[in-house]
C-alpha cells in the first residue's frame, strides 16, 4: 500500500491510445486532488520531477547542457556532440515531459541542424533521437505543427551515402508512418510518390507501405484515391526498385483492404505488369497461408 501523509491514495492503470494503437501503459495514484503517475517498471515518483535526488544531474539540467552542445559551433567537437544525443536518446525515452514541453521547438531546431553535419555518426543519432521522440506519446501533439518537415527531412536522409544512417532513416520513417495521423502522412507523400526522384520516390513509397500495414483498413480505403495514381506510375518507373517498391505496397494494400477495393484502381495498368501484379498477390498469399513458395523474384 502507498502511504501519503494525510491522503488515502488510489491505484489506477491508464492507458494512452493513438488511433486505436497503445502508446504508453503508465500507473497513476490519485491522492487527494494530486496525482503521482509513473511508467510500469520505474518505480514511483512525479513524472514530471525535474530532479533526481541522488546527486546525479536533473532531467532539466542534462537538456540545458545537450541544447548548448548541439548550438556549439566549435569545430572538433564530435565526441561531445555524439555524447550530447545520446543523452536525447534517454531523455526521449524516460526524461521528464515537463522539460520536453519547454524545450521541444528549440531541440527539434538543433536536430535538423545536426542533420546536415558531415559525421554520419551524428546524423544517425539525430534519426534515431527522433524515433524515441515519436515513441513518446505526451510529446506527439508537438510533431503535428511539424509534420511536413520532418517527413521531408527523413525522407532525404535515404539518400546518405552511409548504410548506418540509412539504416535509421528507414527505422524513423516507419515510425513516423506508425505515429503521425495517416491523412498527414499521405498528404506529404501523395507528391514525392509522384514526382520525387530516386532514392527519396522510394522511400516515400516504403513509408507508404508502413502505414498500410499499420492502420485499420477502412482508413486506408478511403486513402485509396489518393495513393493508387503515384503507385501506378511509379510502376512504370525507370528505376527497378521503385517500380519493385511499388508492386509490394499494392500488395500491401490488396492484403489490408481486398480486391474489390482495389479493382477499379488497377484499370490503368497494361495487361503485362496487372499479371505481374496478381504473381505478387498470389505469392503473399501464399506466405501468409504457411506454405512454401519459390525463393526466386519475377523480375521487375
């Protein structure tokens, strides 16, 4: 039992949801008109408690110290500002929401900076602090007045050199197609789909094929006007791994919503890549029934 002076607590189990996925399971113990919240496995204290109380640095102090590193402007700080995000990571993870709200706009600007440094190092950190940061369901509500940005800024991160960064573009991408409201997300997309060149068409098509495969299908349906004419030309695009990438976020979408809903979107497509299409389709199914299937690719 939970002793409070002067107060009978009471134990209750929240859950945070976010179209119809849990975000965050968090415990809270009403005292009084007060309540003191923590996450599963932390133990109790204020979630919002900017110091910790063992001598070590409070969550407030560690953010003020990582936004004047990543703002240092001193060459050969590298180690220092690799040190600095990954601090972000932790903070992203278990710091204190209070310090994010405060801080959020001000980090989010040095994190796009930082973005365009010439240290992979620090580049992939940067995708991967804002993956944790688009875990954290309280911080959510503040990437929606950001939405384009970010999108854009991921997206053009699949075109680093290194496979490091372009391993956390890809993680964050599927995260922001998993987090962000998927009308928002389509919006951005619709175009870059259409227009962008490669390798950026490609990955906006792969973030495409994330968001299909996480939200309800009625969702997706109703996108289908929106997403079917990028898809159908990028199949006819010259790279072989766009028109590939496409091909598997039809079958995506043929797995989530079915072929009647597909059907009147496929008119436009010559009868050659419609049979190509349908050897795809066949083979998911296939997969997704538990039998073996061929390990060999038809070509694109």
């Amino acid at each position: 039992m939970y002793e409070f002076q002067g107060y009978k607590p009471v134990k209750c189990t929240v859950v945070t949801k976010l179209y119809g996925k849990v975000l965050i399971e968090s415990e809270r113990i009403v005292i009084g008109e007060k309540q003191c919240s923590f996450r599963r496995g932390r133990g109790c204290g204020l979630d919002d408690d900017l110091g910790r109380g063992d001598g070590q640095e409070s969550d407030a102090e560690v953010m003020s110290g990582v936004i004047s590193e990543l703002g240092n402007t001193d060459e050969g700080r590298g180690v220092e500002k690799r040190a600095a995000l990954t601090n972000l990571i932790r903070l992203a993870r278990t710091g204190s929401t209070l310090v994010w709200n405060e801080n959020f706009r001000a980090v989010l600007r040095l994190l796009l900076e930082v973005l365009t440094c010439e240290d992979s190092g620090q580049r992939s950190l940067v995708l991967a602090v804002l993956t944790e940061m688009m875990r954290r369901s309280p911080l959510v509500h503040h990437f929606l007045s950001f939405s384009e940005l970010i999108i854009l800024r991921v997206l053009n991160a699949h075109a680093d050199k290194e496979k490091e960064v372009l391993r956390a573009a890809s993680i964050c991408a599927g995260t922001v197609a998993e987090i962000l409201p998927p009308e928002v997300v389509i919006r951005v997309l619709k175009p870059l789909i259409q227009m962008a060149e490669y390798p950026v068409n490609q990955a906006a098509i792969k973030m495409l094929n994330k968001l299909v495969e996480a939200h309800q299908p009625s969702i997706v349906a109703a996108a289908l006007p929106e997403i079917m004419p990028g898809l159908i030309k990028a199949y006819d695009n010259k790279e072989s791994c766009v028109r590939k990438a496409s091909v598997f976020c039809m079958v995506a979408l043929h797995n989530a919503i079915g072929e009647e809903a597909m059907r009147p979107h496929l008119d436009a497509l010559t009868g050659s890549k419609l049979k190509l299409l349908n050897l795809y389709i066949k083979r998911a199914e296939t997969q997704n029934s538990g039998a073996s299937s061929p390990k060999s690719e038809p070509p694109m």
